[in-house]
C-alpha cells in the first residue's frame, strides 16, 4: 500500500493499472488508467483501450499528496481544498 509520495513514484511504472476514484473532471470519474510513462517531473496514463491520447499529472510537491487506506488524492494546493484526482491502484508494481 502507497503511504507516501516517494513509494507512489516508485510504483507508477509502466504497465501498472490504477482506477480513477474521483477528478476534478467528472467524465474522469470510474475510469480505469494505465500508466504509460513516469519521469522525475510527473507520469503519464492512458485508458485501457489506449487511445494514444496520454494524461499528464506532474508530482507537485509532497504537500499536495495524501494517502489514505491505499488511495492516493491530489490537490492544486496544500490546504486540500481542490482536488484534482482521487486514485487507488489496481495492482502494485513489484519493487
């Protein structure tokens, strides 16, 4: 389980599916992600059927994390007032 913002980068590799819990997007909601790529500024994902069309989310800072009972949330700033997506993974990438 992701505790922090050091283990989520660890764990996003490519391959690994995730669920899209809640966004600040709601046709994002109930969407299930693959990541398709991760580098020191953010990760990319795309839908299973993979459209080729890749979301970006940069890492921001560890203030703008928080984990909770293996759900991963990102806000735009560290007061968690808005969210900009709500995740759980739906395998853990073996590290």
């Amino acid at each position: 389980m992701v505790k922090n913002l050091n283990q989520l980068k660890k764990a996003l590799v490519p391959g690994v599916r995730y669920k899209v819990l809640n966004h600040c997007r709601p046709e994002c909601i109930g969407e299930t992600r693959v990541i398709t790529g991760a580098n020191t500024a953010g990760f990319y994902s795309d839908t299973e059927v993979r459209t080729g069309k890749a979301k970006w989310l940069a890492w921001g800072s560890a203030k703008h994390w928080s984990f909770d009972c293996g759900i991963c949330i990102n806000y735009t700033d560290q007061h968690a007032t808005n969210l900009v997506m709500a995740f759980q993974f739906l395998e853990v990438a073996n590290a």
